[in-house]
C-alpha cells in the first residue's frame, strides 16, 4: 500500500463529503422517520377521490397510521378503488369507516380512518365498507347555486301574486 | 449550392470523426480503468487536486446560494401566508437542481479547466509522447486517475453544496427573518424524500462528474500542442462541460421527476 502526503487530506475531504450526504439524508430528507414498520393491506372504495395521492397518509385521530399504496379505477363498481398500506401495529374494527378529508383550506388530501365498534379485527385483503367520498368544490357550488335558484323560484309567484 | 453542399458534408464528417474518437478514448478510459484503480494512491492525489482544493469556492458559492434562496422565497412565500415552507424550498431547490447543477459549474471551471491546461501543456511538452516511447501507457498513467478523481469528488462536492446551502438558508430564515426553527425543519422533512430527491441529486451530480471531467480530459488529449492550442482547448472545455450539465440536467430532471 503506497501512502502520500495528500492521504489524511484526502481523508477529510471524504468525511466532509459523507458528512454532508448523512446532513442531506437525516436533517432535510429525515431518514429515521422512515418506517419499515410491517403493514397489512386493506383496500376501500370510493364515489370520488378528489386530490388524493398514491403516498398520501393515513391518519386515525390525527395521527399517521399507514399511507396511500395505489389508487385504480375499477370499471364494474365505476368507483375508485384504493389501497392502503396500514401499520401492523394499529388494528382496527371491521367496521370502520373511511373518509378522504382536507388538511386545512388548500392542503393536502388524506384518509381518516373513523374506528367502528365490531369485535373482529381489519386483517389484510379485507375491505372498508363505509366510506366518504372527497368534497369537490364545483359539486358544492352547484348546490348551493340550485338551492338558490329553487329559493328564487318560489319566492318569485309568491310576491307576484301578492297584488 | 454546391459549395453549401460541400461544407455542411464536410463538418458533418469531421464532427463525426471528433465523435467516433471521443467515443474511443472513453471505451480505452474505462477499458484501463482497473489498473489505473488498482494504484489506487494516483487516485487519491487526484481527489485531493479535485476535490480539496476546490472545497473552498464549493463551501462559500453554497452559503450564499443558500442565502439567497431563503430571501428571494420568504418574500414571495409570506405573501401566501407560508413562509415557514421557506425551508422546504431551499431544500428541495438545493437538493434536486441547484446542488448539481451548479457545483458541476464550479467544478468545470475550478477543476476542468485546470485538468485541460495540464494535460493540454504535457501534450506540448511531449511528455505523453515521451511516455509512450517508454512503454507506459499515458491513458493508464495520466487520464485514467484524473478521471476517477472527478468521479469520486463530484458528488462528495455537490453534497457539501447542498448541505452548507441548506445551513446558509436556516442561518437566514431562522436567526435572520425569525421564522420558527421547528417549522423550517419540519416543514423540509416533511416534504423532501431521501431517495426520491436526495437520490436523485446524487445520481445527477454522479452524471455530471463523469461528463466534466470526461469532457476535460478530451480537450487535453486532443488539443493541438502549441500555446494557442491549449488555451483554446481550456476555453472549449469550460464552454462544452458548462452546456453539456445544462443539457443534460434537464433530461435527467425529465426522466426522473416526470411523474
């Protein structure tokens, strides 16, 4: 093994590099909150998934429980059909509900798992019968457009054939 | 129209010939790769000329990149009330795009042009004529090591960009701006993946080395051996590696962050 004088400074900067790398990795990517927890996977079916993303968490009570594995479109039910990837460690009810919810005004879409009360336990493969499909915008405009056309509409022969 | 003819098939054939022998010089490269590896102290030389020496101008371009990042974002993000994210864009910028990117830039002009001038001025100096008159291997001896060298330090570099980056951005943001220190850093791990993002950045900044110190390397090895020759090749290698980042940042950003 030859040796140089350059070797304890080549060795520096090596360290200062992998330094960096681990900097990168821990503090800004945040590496240990990665799980490798276990999952199991259930899947639900929703009318409408609006925004929500393959990756997106899922949340019990606010807290993540598992993330989002793949959203598909499934052509018999014309529903959406997504599968989550559940922590093994959380179980919940068979009975539990699933609803795509808002992270504030404009924010991210994730699943709130809502736990049921039945004695058996979601195992993997099962499916969540009770869902809530995301709040579109443009559905509740219309709606709120309608009741207010149908609040016009009979206001209007209501004052018309007052005189 | 015959001459126009003439001239475009003439550039066309000799553009080809540059390629066909740039082609051939990186196949020998990596062809004379594992001697050149197995000394490895050449190597390690190498590195410390690449990669030490350019630490400095990498360190302080990241600081003031990083600076300015958080500025230039936290003006433009606390009009949509959120300027905590302000930490999440140096992030992400930094690590994606800007920690290549423009540490290849730097390293082409702090590194490449240096590795061109020396090899350009051993050509003119007959020194790789000389070399192989004595049965070693010039490529083996002199291109091979230099190319790993810029291979090894590229990326050490490019990380240390966008780690001292990312300080610069807190040093402003948090102290500088007041922005809550929890919020800066939760915000960036929340929305910064390590292998989608940081990965990536490596994978990018890896591509980049190969390509600045390949492209240093063939300005050398082929520019003409008088004085003229080898500082016109110095300025083509800045030129060329500078162009060829660029281009192929944005392919690889296509391919990798198309979804």
């Amino acid at each position: 093994m030859q040796s140089s004088r350059y070797d304890a400074w080549v060795g520096f900067f090596v360290l200062i590099g992998g330094a960096a790398l681990l900097f990168l990795a821990l503090k800004a990517g945040n590496l240990l909150s990665l799980n490798f927890d276990e999952t199991y996977q259930v899947s639900a079916r929703f009318d409408n998934i609006g925004g929500l993303k393959a990756r997106a968490a899922v949340k019990s009570a606010g807290v993540v429980v598992g993330r989002v594995e793949s959203i598909s479109f499934d052509d018999k039910t014309f529903q959406a059909k997504v599968v989550l990837n559940l922590h093994k460690a959380t179980l919940f009810p068979k009975d539990s509900s699933a609803k795509i919810l808002t992270a504030g005004l404009l924010g991210e879409q994730y699943i709130g798992l809502e736990p049921g009360a039945e004695e058996k336990n979601l195992a993997s493969g099962d499916v969540i019968r009770q869902t809530q499909s995301a709040v579109v915008l443009e559905n509740l405009i219309g709606q709120f457009i309608n009741s207010k056309a149908s609040d016009m509409g009979s206001a209007a022969p209501a004052s018309g054939s007052k005189p | 129209m015959m001459a126009l003819a003439t001239r475009i098939g003439a550039g066309l054939r000799s553009t080809l010939v540059d390629v066909g022998a740039a082609a051939r010089l990186f196949g020998s490269l990596l062809a004379r790769s594992p001697k050149a590896l197995a000394r490895f102290v050449l190597v390690r030389e190498q590195v410390f000329y690449l990669g030490n020496r350019s630490l400095s101008i990498i360190g302080v371009s990241g600081l003031f990149v990083g600076f300015v990042l958080a500025l230039q974002g936290y003006y433009t993000l606390q009009r949509y009330g959120s300027a905590e994210a302000v930490g999440l864009l140096v992030a992400l910028s930094l690590v994606r795009e800007l920690g290549p990117v423009v540490a290849a830039l730097l390293f082409a002009g702090r590194a490449g042009t240096s590795l061109t001038a020396e090899i350009g001025l051993m050509k003119a100096g007959e020194q790789l004529t000389a070399m192989e008159m004595m049965a070693v291997d010039p490529v083996q001896r002199v291109l091979a090591p230099r190319f790993w060298g810029g291979f090894i330090a590229m990326p050490l570099l490019a990380a240390v960009f966008s780690a001292v980056g990312i300080i610069g951005g807190w040093l402003v943001a948090v102290p500088l701006i007041g922005i809550d220190a929890g919020a800066f850093w939760s915000q960036m791990q929340g929305g910064v993946d390590v292998f989608a993002d940081v990965g990536n950045g490596v994978i990018k900044s890896l591509v980049f080395g190969v390509t600045v110190t390949f492209v240093a390397l063939l300005q050398g090895y082929t520019c003409s051996p008088t004085p003229e020759g080898v500082s016109a090749a110095t300025t083509r290698t800045v030129v060329l590696a500078s162009l060829a980042v660029l281009a192929l940042d944005f392919m690889l950003t296509a391919l990798m962050f198309s979804i």
